[in-house]
C-alpha cells in the first residue's frame, strides 16, 4: 500500500529517477485502476533532465517537458563545471495543483522549490 509521509510535500526532495527510475510500488497501476483510469487526461508527471547554470544571472535554467523553460536563482554558490539536474513532479493526485522540483548538483540534492502552484 502507498502511503504519504508527515513531512509537508513542499519540504521533501523530488526523487532521483535517473537513480531509482520510474517504478515503485506507487507508481505501478494495476490492470483494474488502468481500466478505471481510461480517459483521463492528467496524472502525475515525474522527469529528470539537464540543467545550466549562468554565472552573470545566478541563474539554474532548465525545461521540464510539457510544463516549459525554468530559470531559478539558487540558494548557494554553484561551481564552475558543477554538473547540474533537476527532477520535477507534479503535486496533487489525478489533477495537478503545482509543480515542484529538486536540483541535484554532481549527484546530490541541493535545494527543492515549487516551480507554480502549490505542493
């Protein structure tokens, strides 16, 4: 059974899919909830993908499939040839009400913030 945690959604880090990938005992819909799920449009998104950082701007840059291009001032220092990606997810349950992400800098969670929306 999926069960959420105590912990706020808009504190907790986005998850590393490049690292555990897309399937988890929540993510995994059953041929009965498939068949219930015929039709709907919006279900949650999840994706990792590259991102630049501008040291003029201060600025994380990146684009999250179907939701666009996001630039973002970062809370720390990013090092010059620091490699950077950011996993976004949807919050909310079949419809959502925001998108959060997490940026990862050469592996590790620096920082999580709601792009729109709320979480």
């Amino acid at each position: 059974m999926c069960t959420m945690e105590n912990t706020p959604v808009n504190q907790t880090p986005v998850t590393d899919f490049t690292k555990v990938g897309f399937q988890s005992e929540c993510a995994a819909l059953s041929a009965e909830a498939q068949k219930q799920l015929e039709g709907v449009l919006a279900l949650k998104l999840s994706a990792c993908v590259g991102a630049s950082y501008d040291p003029n701007t201060n600025k994380i840059c990146f684009t999250i499939p179907i939701y666009g291009n996001y630039c973002i001032t970062p809370p720390i220092s990013i090092p010059v040839g620091g490699q950077l990606k950011v996993c976004a997810q949807t919050c909310g349950s079949l419809i959502p009400t925001g998108l959060k992400a997490t940026v990862y800098l050469n592996g590790e969670s620096i920082f999580t913030t709601v792009l729109f929306g709320s979480c």
